[in-house]
C-alpha cells in the first residue's frame, strides 16, 4: 500500500531527472511551447465556438447534432487540458486566457443566432481545421524535439479527425 501521507523524499541524482532529446531542458521546454501553447488556443476556440453552434443548431437533425457537439467540445476541453499541461510539466506557462486565445486564434467566427444544421456542422468543421493546422504544425515540430509532447499531439490529431468524420458524416451526400 502507498503512504500518502508522507512526502516523497527528494532525488538528487541526474539519472532520476526527465531527460530531454535535444538540446537542454530549458531549450525543449521553449520549443514544446512554441508548438503546444498554439494548439491550446485553438482548442479552447474550437470549445467555445463548437458550444454558440451547440446552443443554436436547428434542423431534422438537431438532436444528434445537438448532443455530438457537445462531445467535440468535451474532446477539445480534454485535449487542451492535455497540451497545456504537458508545456506546464516541462516548467513554463502556457496562455489560455480567452483575449489571448481571440487574439491569436485563427478561427472561424459563427454567426450569432440559430443556424440550420448543415451551416453549424461546416463552421465547427472549419473551427476543427484550424486547430487540424496547428496540430499538424506541433507534430512537425515536436518530432526530433520532444517525442513525448509529439505523441500528446498526435492523440489530439486522431481525435480531431474522428470527431471531424462524425460531424462530416451528418451533411455528406455520398
């Protein structure tokens, strides 16, 4: 059984340190940053841009689109939370803040108001796009860098393109 309780003892030996790829610790933490803290944002914009078309989708399909949004925005909360915490263990501060996130955000703005489902379903699909770009910029990036923050991104990248072919899957004709 685990003690907690009591407070692990500190190591000193470098051996138990986490051991960077390239560079030094300091150089890799800058460098995941440099690509995670993008992806964040975007997240975040996917989160609250996917929740205005949750709140206003309309249409014969209103239900499933209703509540499938809600999962992409779960997801893209969730994975946000992954990216930034991942810059966050490695010792520097990742911005979230949403003036930040407006501010650097490539995403699509919605029209405010209620929109038929096809038109919710296409800005949240260019929203996921976006962040797609970003990922794909991260996973780049990160490959000699940092394989371990690569990894966080290409979770990010598989669930983006699920949760894309589920909401495409709603408006394709073939």
């Amino acid at each position: 059984m685990t003690d907690t309780k009591t407070a692990p003892k500190k190591t000193t030996k470098a051996a138990d340190a986490p051991k960077a790829t390239k560079g030094s610790s300091a150089d890799v933490a800058a460098g995941v940053a440099q690509y995670l803290t993008p992806v964040v944002q975007e997240l975040v914009a996917l989160a609250v841009n996917g929740k205005q078309a949750h709140w206003h989708v309309r249409g014969v399909n209103f239900i499933a689109v209703h509540e499938l949004l809600d999962e992409v925005v779960a997801h893209a909360q969730g994975w946000a939370d992954e990216a930034a915490e991942r810059v966050v263990a490695l010792g520097l501060p990742v911005d979230g803040r949403l003036k930040s996130v407006a501010d650097r955000s490539g995403a699509v703005n919605p029209k405010l108001g209620f929109q038929p489902y096809d038109e919710a379903i296409a800005d949240v699909i260019a929203q996921m796009d976006v962040a797609t770009e970003k990922v794909n910029d991260a996973i780049e990036g990160l490959e000699e860098l940092d394989p371990a923050s690569q990894d966080v991104a290409i979770e990010i990248r598989r669930g983006l393109d699920k949760d894309r072919w589920f909401l495409f899957s709603h408006v394709a004709v073939k």
